[in-house]
C-alpha cells in the first residue's frame, strides 16, 4: 500500500513539473508610448474666421491658416479664450503676438496669444556714453535715463547708422565746448524699457557726409573717400576721431580694411568742421563671403 501511494505521489509530482514548464510565458511589457511630436510657429495675429474655425498667424515666412479644433488650448495673455475673443482682438486694430503648438499631423494643440506693448518716445540730450556697457544716458525733463544700446538698437545719427564710439567722442567734445547733442529715443513699453531706435541730431559746427573709402596713405597721413560729388582726401592727425567697426583705430587699420575688403566693403560716415578740416572719421568694413 505504501508503494501504491508513493508511486500515485511520483505521478503527480512529475505532471505538475510538467504542467508548469509548459505554461506560456507572459507577454513582455509594452514599451511606454513616445510623446507625440510638435512643432511651434510665431508671428503676429491676423484674419480670425469663427465660421470655418481658422486664425491666419502672419508669419515671417507668410500667412499660415491654422484648423481650431475644440480640443485646442487657446489662451490670450495666459488666460483661457474663445475663439470670438480672438475675433474681437482682430478688429481692435491692435498688434498681437501668436505661438501656435500643433502636431505632427498637423493638428493645433495651442494657440497663445499676447499683446504686443506700444513703443514710446521721449526727447532729450545725451549725458554719458558708456562704451563697457553699451549704454546711452539720455537727460529728460524727469529726469536721467539710461537705455541699453545692443545690436539690436538702431543708432542714427542725421538719418545715417553710427557707431556708439562716434556718439561718444560727439558727446565728449560738445561737453569741452559747453554743447549738448539732442536726440529722441523710441523705447518698448515692456518690463526692460530696451531702446529700439536712438535717433540723434547733427551736432552743431559740424557737416556730415559719407561715401566710401578708396585710399589711405599712412606716410601722408592722409585719406580719400568716394562721395556723391566726387573724390576728397583729407588729412588726418592726431586730433582726428578715427573708428573701425566700432573701435578706436589708426591709419594702418584702415590700410589693412582696405586690402582686406576692397573698395566697396569701407563704407565711411565723416565730419567736417566750418574750415573743410576732417575732425571724425567712422568707416564700417564689409568683408564679402
């Protein structure tokens, strides 16, 4: 009997060996799901049509229409929006500032949207150039102003673009002669105040003119620029502002510019005073590819 139940207890051990290297193996985990791609457009906000559901974004390819499906995230100033919110904007006039988020499939995820803060404008003469910091200061009737001057800054000085080392060197001499220079300052309204466009007047006692610069000659100390009424050459001492892509130079920089870059890469912005005589001289070099 004991053999009997020993050997029923073999079986059955066995079978469920068996059993349990047959059982099929668990499928193995599904790796997660990679999240879906997007891609972000920008521009400024433009037609907005609620019957087809569309907002044309002005952007710095062309008009884009993009497809508002009621699964799109659409905010204005980071609040939640509708879309005739947005139509109400368009017909206000104002300029508004548009991220669009959409997928892969080109479906809009987000629509954000921002108001663009007018610029502003405030008169004044300039106080101080900071060349190390790349900072005018501008004085107001409130008061002193400093604005950053980045390359973004439109530096003008009697309609022509300048350099803030010839603003500089202006400054300092009107302030030897007890003469202020006068400019208007256009400016954001944002939180930073950057300034957009810094536009100066001439400076008195002093004529402007420009052209291209087409010889120099270090032993005469002398150089020759390419106006609109022909070629003049004036000499130059050591009294004379002299700058080179925005740089304090001498005669032999401007030399190598012009081997460098040839004739048409020196564009010059100079100052004359009532006698002819060269008093600054701004020259930006252009190096062609």
């Amino acid at each position: 009997m004991k053999k009997t139940i020993l050997a029923v207890a073999t079986i059955l051990l066995v079978v469920a060996v068996l059993t349990v290297g047959c059982a099929p193996k668990a499928p193995p985990a599904a790796p997660p799901a990679a999240p879906p791609e997007v891609t972000t457009a920008q521009g400024t906000l433009g037609e907005v049509d609620v019957s087809k559901s569309t907002v044309t974004v002005e952007t710095p390819q062309g008009p884009k229409a993009f497809k508002i499906t009621p699964r799109t995230a659409l905010t204005l100033e980071g609040q939640a929006c509708s879309l005739d919110q947005l139509a109400e904007l368009e017909t206000s006039g104002e300029p508004y500032t548009c991220t669009v988020v959409y997928d892969e499939e080109g479906e809009v995820v987000a629509l954000n949207v921002y108001r663009i803060a007018p610029p502003a404008s405030v008169k004044g003469t300039i106080s101080d150039v900071n060349i190390a910091e790349s900072t005018i200061t501008v004085k107001t009737a409130a008061g002193d102003k400093v604005y950053e001057v980045d390359p973004e800054t439109g530096l003008m000085i009697g309609g022509v673009a300048c350099s803030l080392e010839l603003v500089n060197a202006l400054v300092e001499a009107l302030e030897e002669a007890g003469g202020e220079l006068p400019c208007t300052v256009i400016y954001s309204t944002d939180e930073k105040g950057t300034a957009l466009y810094i536009d100066i007047a001439n400076p008195p006692d002093l004529v402007q003119g420009t052209g291209t610069l087409t010889a120099v000659s270090v032993e005469k100390s002398t150089v020759t620029i390419m106006t609109d009424k022909g070629e003049r050459t004036f000499e130059v001492d050591a009294e004379t502002g002299r700058f080179l892509n925005n740089e304090v130079c001498s005669l032999q920089d401007y030399d190598a510019a012009l081997d460098e870059s040839g004739l048409a890469g020196c564009q010059v912005l100079y100052y004359t005073d009532k006698d002819g005589n060269l008093v600054y001289i701004d020259v930006t070099q252009t190096v062609a590819p």
